[in-house]
C-alpha cells in the first residue's frame, strides 16, 4: 500500500466511495475526515460507551452546508449524527453503523445580540462559557452552567436539554431556547418557535430541546439572556451527616425560597476536592451544602439569613458566607473541579445522573453507600440536591480484573433504587444509549409508543442519530443490526 | 413500581373509557377558549375530564391534579401554602389551560405555562391511557411529550391529569402606574420586574420580592416618571396578538385598535384581530404528520387545527 493510500484510510484509490466524492465537493476536501484516527476518536465521547463506528466526518460551516450534508446521507442510505463537543456522558454522539457524523464545532459564530427582544442568535457550536463571557458586559449571561460549560457546544446543550448548579432557580436549557433553525435528516430547515410571546403551533422547539439529536441537527439557536445579578450571597454549610445536608434542603425549598443553587457533597469528594485545590472546605465535615442566593442587592440577605437559620435547625456544624467575590469564585472551583480532583485518585470515573423527590434524597444515599459497599466500589457523591439531581461517581481503576463488571452492577442497583423512590432516569445527562435498556422501567410500553410517534413526525425515515434513547421494540431503528457494522462498510 | 409507570387511578380508567376507542370526541374545559383553533365538526361528542387534586407535595413544589379542575380551585389549594402555578386564571379549568398552552400576565413572575407541566396523563385516539414526562422537577428522560402537549388544543390526546411545578409567591407584590414614563426604559431599569402593561398613555407595572428589594425597585421607578400605586389593573380582554417584544416599539396602533401590550413579552390585549400568518410550509408537514401520528383516525377534536392563527 502506498503512503498516499495509506492517508486515504488504507484503502486504495480505485475503490474511492461516492459518498466520501460528494461530501467533499459540497464541502472542501479539508473538512471531510476520513482517515482512522479522527474516526476512532469520533467513534466515542466522553461516556464509556465503546463501539462506535463513525462513516466520513464533516465539519460544515454554513446551514446550507449542513442540508447538503443531509440530502447527500440520504441519497446513500445514511444516516447521519450530530456532534458538539463530544463531552455527553450518556453516549448520545456515539455513531453507530457507520453514520456520517456532523461535527459543529467549526459553525461556533455569536451571530447577534437582541437586547431589545433578550436573545441572542449563535450557532450550535459555540462553547457554553464563552457565550456567557461575551454577554458579561454588556450585564447579562447565558443562564445554564453546566460544569462542562469550558468545552461544551451550546448545540449539545440544546440536545440534552442541559443543566448546571445554578438552574435550581433559573430553569434547565429548555425555557432558555426562544427559537432554533434546524435541519431535518431529509434536508429540509425547520425555523421552531420564534421571537414572538407565543409562537404558534405545536410547541415543536420545546420537544427538540432534549432530543439528543434525533429530531435533526440545530444549526441557528436564538438563547434567552439572563441579567446578571448585582446581589449574590453564598454560604458554606458544614454537617456531620449527609442526611442532615439533606434535610436542610428539604427544609429551605418548604420554606419557599429557590435559591439560585444548592449544592451538597459528601465527605469523601469534600476531601478530594480541598486537597486538590485548597478552596477552604473543611475536610472533617460529613457533607457541606454550597447554598447561593441572588437578586437585588436589598433582599438577598433575607433569604441567606433563613438559610442559615434553617441549617442551623438541621445540626450544622458551622455556616459561612463567603466575606467576598474571591472567596465566591474559590468556593465555587472546588464544587466546579470536582471531577479533576476525582483523576487525582483513581484513573477511571463513571458519573450518574438520576433524579428523586427531594425528600427521598437522604433514604437514597443511604441505599447509594450500600450499593456500593456490597459491590466493593468507591463511591463519591455531588448532588445537584435543590432538585433532587442525584451524581454518584464510581471511582476505579479499569485495569483491574472484574472491575467493570461491579461498575456496572453496582450502577444499575443505584438507577433501580432512584425509580423505586419515585424519580427518573435522568436530571440532565440524557438517556443516549446509556439509559435505553431502563426506559421500560419508567414507561409502559404505549408510552413508548407514543415517543416514538414523536421521533417519527420529525424523522420518518429515521435517519437522524439512529438508535438512541428509545429501547429495543420500540425504537425505529434495528438497534441489534446498527451495533453490528456490516461488513464492507468503512466509513 | 416506579411513580410514573400505568396509572391504577379507577377515575382515570372510568375516563378512558368514556373516551373509548372511536367516533369523533372533544374534551371542554370552561369554555372560556372554546373558539380557539377553529369550530368543532358537527356531531362530535364532548365530555368533561375527571376533576380533583391528586397528591399536593408543597415541599417537592409539585402538585397532580386531574384535568377537569378549575384552575381557581387548583389556585385557591396552593394558597394555602403559599404557592400558586403558571397556568392563567380566566376562569377555566386545569386541562383546558395545559391544552391552549397561553400565559397569564403575571408571566413574568409565574414563568411559562409550557414550562410548568412536569408529566401529562392522556387517553390516546386507540383509547389507552399514555403517559409522558414525570414526577420529578427536573427531567431528561426520553422525549419531551408534556411540551408537545401543552399548546395542542386536545388534538394529540385527551388530556387526564397533569404534575404542574408550583412556585412560592413573593413576600410582596405591588402595582404602581404612571402616566408619563416610557414603558421600555421601565423594563429595561428594573431587574426583574413583574408584568408591564401599556395602553398607549398609562405605563401599569407590578414589582414583587422581598421588602427591601420592592423598595428598591419603586425608587427605581420614581426615577423613570410620576408613579402612584394602584390596584392590580383588571383581567385584559379582547383579541390576543403575539408580538415579540420589540415589535411593540413600533407598533402600529391603527392596527391593533384600542390595546393594552404587555410589554419585554410581547403580547398584546387588543380590539381588532391579529392577521393571520399560516405556518412556514415545512413546518405545516412536520404538524400534519404529529397528527397523523397521534390521531390516526382523526377523532380528537375534528375541525379544530393548531397553528392556524
Ligand atoms: C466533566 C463533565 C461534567 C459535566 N457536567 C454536566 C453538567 O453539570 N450538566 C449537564 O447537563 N451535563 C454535564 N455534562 C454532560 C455534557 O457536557 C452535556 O450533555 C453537554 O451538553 C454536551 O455537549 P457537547 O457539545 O459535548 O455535545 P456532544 O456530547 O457532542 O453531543 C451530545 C448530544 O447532542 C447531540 N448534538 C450535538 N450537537 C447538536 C446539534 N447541533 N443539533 C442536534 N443535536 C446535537 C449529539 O448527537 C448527542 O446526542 C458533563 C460532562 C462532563 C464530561
């Protein structure tokens, strides 16, 4: 094989697809990938999903671009998948049976900024915090702070519906998106919802946001701006338990006030955490709760000093409120490097994402801890408590024998004990491929039915993102043949 | 068992069956909408939806209430404990409200109706009794039929029941209008203000919050034109315009005829009738195949078609 050969993929220059000739000439060769490297990378993201296999990798920068795109798929009987950042935890970007994956990362332009109507028109694939950064001072931000908002597309957010600590008081993505233009799987550009109060029709924005890229690809979204919040108040509650952290945010949502954002983590992440970055969390604590309140500078103390009251009815051990903004920020990067601080004790993580009644929060742990013990898994938990948005993270090492395994046991009892508690599969992370094969524990199969009934509306050929969310018998797609690559196919 | 599995209420089987499985059917609601979507066909039978609230958990912020209730009713149950929910009051019940999917005025406060429905209960065309979304406040499990319904008029499904978000009310609200303040310089200054209502001369602003905050915010207005507290202003009639918030800088009074418009939303209370826009062509096949979907026979509410304004 000649080098030359060997740069196209390892295949030789007479068996050049068609598919692969009409991607590049509607693109530029440029930004039609195709050899294996950037396959193998685009085969996975950020889950622990194996088994991807990506066809030719676009990077369109134009929406015309990505209907040709579309149209070309078709014509050859592809599928096609949208991609961000790559940073889903559910394995929604994973492509599978050799779609042509969409990669927005290159359409990331701040179209415009309508102060006049609070939106801003951007592309999908402009990162979360940068948006927010660029909003800042002109007094607003982009609401949803998801902790991946350093590398996340605004596009993936869309897909997910994600959240992040602060949407306790401000809402997930969803009542954040005013419109989208999207391209469906046969080409056409859908423009959903729009500027005015009360678009007309069925609420279809509201059912793409959280779609996870089987409705179409979004390529032009109109965000809400938040103003920002000249009074801000954050406070530290320290506990000797978890169940008493628990118990005070119970408490504090009974009294009626929504915070901005409450966070609880456990001893153990409390621990990694401050030994990582030295944000002055006390290490002997059981748990703490990272409450923030904000609005008008006259008023926010009112809701701090309840909450400080209600902690200290519920066994606090201690209650700081941050003196000023650099304590704030330095209190919010131990809650926000988490994860970083977690590679700092075993190599591998995997972090769920379930949702219980916030009165269940204390009983599930509880059953959490247990789980784990039985299973001989390190356990860790950071909750985005004020919704009840459960995130244990297992922590391990893969390379020891029969590892995965416990993982994967252990991980199912927590999702099993989430739903008998009365909560649901997912707070923000998605369903994916993750999540398909427990649909069926939270939804009869008519309900299933009728999701699908949706997904169809959008894509009847179901050629968009194949194979994800819905379970096996109720999916469009043939999940058993897409997870096994035909022979023959390359990309 | 999970909470969200087949529902074993014998009030909502009782109702599935009166639904059953063929022949034209309309839930009504208070009528207070009725004309919304166009007339009903001749000869479709109409029934109520069971009433009652099912479960109210005012430490979650949700409550499960059967669609035949009265939003008042709902309202008046959540007071008690300080709560209320984004659905409008116009005197109509809980279903009808999820199913036209419009905001009250009080939208700035209460957020979106679209936004409040957790899960939806709803008996299918076949007759089944479906389930979509779930008990939770937050939620990304699987695809988003709450939203899909929320706004259909009952053209996808008979609406049951449905888990709504409540929300805590404000320690204060109070109304303040003014006759020679600019209504946008109004939104533009206060940090997150209540509803604005403009009729052309009088700017009506509510301001809510804690005290101190309320204080703030009317010295705020007292800097932007003479201010006097008020009632709250009494419900807007009329035909309803959706604008977006910048249209109503310009907009076009001879049009709209007497107004009130609630301005940074863009909707507006007016004497002449919005225009119709018909939908963009693509998105009427993404519609026509949702309803086909659901309503393979076409029976829930026939002659009545969303996105027709
Ligand atoms: C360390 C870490 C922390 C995280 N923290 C949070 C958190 O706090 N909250 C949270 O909600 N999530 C969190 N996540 C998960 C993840 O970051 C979010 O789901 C994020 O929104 C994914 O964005 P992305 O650009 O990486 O999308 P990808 O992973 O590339 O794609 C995600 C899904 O979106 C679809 N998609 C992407 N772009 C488009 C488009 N333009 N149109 C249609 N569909 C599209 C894909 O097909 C896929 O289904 C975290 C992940 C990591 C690794």
């Amino acid at each position: 094989m000649s080098i030359l050969d060997r740069l196209r993929g390892g295949r030789t220059a007479h068996d050049v697809d068609p598919l692969l000739v009409e991607l590049q000439a509607a693109l530029t060769p440029e930004r039609v990938k195709m050899d294996s490297a950037q396959r193998s990378l685009l085969g996975k993201d950020a889950s622990m999903f194996e088994g991807g296999v990506s066809g030719p990798i676009c990077y369109p920068t134009s929406t015309d671009e990505v209907v040709a795109i579309a149209k070309i798929a078709e014509r050859h009987g592809r599928a096609i998948v949208p991609r961000g950042a790559g940073t889903g935890l559910a394995g929604g970007a994973i492509p599978l049976g050799a779609p042509v994956v969409v990669a927005m990362t290159k359409m990331n332009a701040i179209l415009e900024i309508d102060e006049e109507n609070g939106i801003a028109w951007v592309e999908p694939g402009v990162i979360n915090l940068d948006l927010t950064r660029h909003l800042t001072p002109r007094g607003f931000h982009y609401a949803p702070d998801p902790s991946s908002q350093q590398v996340c597309t605004i596009g993936g957010n869309v897909a997910n519906n994600s959240g992040g600590p602060h949407c306790l008081a401000y809402g997930v993505t969803n009542p954040h998106i005013a419109a989208l233009e999207v391209v469906t799987a046969t080409g056409e550009v859908l423009l959903l919802g729009g500027l005015d109060a009360e678009p007309d029709g069925y609420d279809l924005r509201g059912v793409f946001v959280g779609s996870e890229g089987t409705l179409g690809i979004t390529t032009k979204i109109a965000v809400r701006l938040t103003k920002n919040r000249p009074g801000v108040r954050t406070l530290l509650l320290s506990f000797a338990t978890i169940r008493d952290a628990a118990n005070t945010v119970s408490a504090v949502i009974a009294a009626g006030i929504v915070p901005a954002a409450m966070e609880v983590m456990d001893q153990k992440i409390t621990r990694a955490v401050e030994h990582y970055v030295h944000a002055g969390y006390p290490i002997d604590a059981g748990a703490v709760l990272l409450a923030e309140v904000d609005g008008a500078e006259a008023g926010v103390d009112i809701d701090a000093d309840r909450i400080r009251e209600l902690g200290i009815a519920n066994n606090a051990t201690e209650v700081r409120l941050a003196a000023d903004e650099t304590e704030r920020a330095l209190l919010w990067k131990g809650r926000k490097t988490a994860f970083g601080a977690i590679a700092q004790i075993a190599p591998d993580y995997y972090l769920h994402d379930t949702v219980v009644p916030r009165s269940k929060l204390a009983d599930v742990l509880d059953q959490i801890y247990e789980i784990a013990d039985r299973h001989d898994v390190l356990v860790m938990n950071v909750l985005h408590a004020g919704d009840g948005n459960l995130h244990p993270l297992l922590i391990f090492d893969g390379r020891e024998d029969g590892v995965m395994e416990r993982i994967q046991a252990a991980g199912e009892e927590i999702i099993t004990a989430s739903l008998a508690a009365g909560g649901v599969l997912s707070g923000e992370h998605g369903i994916g491929v993750e999540k398909q094969p427990f649909m069926d524990q939270l939804f009869t199969s008519d309900d299933l039915d009728h999701q699908n009934r949706l997904r169809r509306a959008f894509d009847p050929t179901c050629r968009a993102n194949p194979g994800k969310v819905l379970p096996m018998g109720h999916s469009c797609a043939d999940i058993q043949q897409l997870r096994s690559v035909p022979t023959g196919v390359w990309g | 068992m999970t909470a969200t599995l087949l529902s074993t209420d014998p009030v909502l089987a009782a109702f599935a069956e009166e639904v059953g499985e063929s022949g034209p059917i309309a839930i009504v609601g208070g009528r207070t909408r009725w004309e919304n979507g166009g007339a009903l066909v001749d000869g479709t039978r109409t029934i109520a939806a069971p009433s009652g609230i099912v479960e109210y958990i005012a430490e979650e912020m949700i409550v499960k209430v059967r669609a035949g209730t009265s939003v008042a009713e709902l309202h008046a149950s959540l007071a008690e404990r300080g709560q209320v929910t984004a659905l409008p009051e116009r005197g109509g019940t809980v279903g009808g409200a999820v199913a036209v999917g419009q905001n009250g005025v009080l939208r700035p406060m209460r957020g979106e109706t679209r936004s409040a429905v957790l899960q939806v209960r709803y008996v299918s065309a076949e007759g089944k009794i479906v389930t979509g979304g779930g008990p939770t406040v937050k939620n990304v499990s699987g695809f988003d039929i709450p939203r899909l319904m929320t706004g259909s008029l009952g053209t996808l499904g008979c609406i049951a029941e449905v888990i709504l978000r409540t929300n805590p009310m404000p320690a204060q609200t109070r109304w303040f209008a003014s006759n020679d303040a600019d209504p946008f310089a109004v939104h533009r200054s206060l940090l997150a203000p209540g509803p604005i209502l403009f009729d052309g001369s009088t700017t009506t602003v509510m301001v809510f919050g804690h005290a101190p905050a309320v204080t703030e915010d009317v010295m705020m207005l007292r800097t932007l034109g003479t201010f006097t507290e008020c009632e709250p202003p009494p419900d807007a009639t009329g035909h309803r315009w959706s604008l977006s918030p910048r249209d109503l800088q310009t907009l076009d009074v001879a049009a709209v005829g007497a107004f009130v418009a609630e301005i940074g939303v863009g909707i507006v209370h007016a004497s002449n009738p919005q225009p119709p826009t018909p939908l963009a062509p693509d998105v009427r096949v993404i519609h026509d195949r949702m309803k086909a979907e659901f309503d393979p026979p076409g029976r829930l509410n026939p002659g009545r078609v969303v996105g027709l304004r």
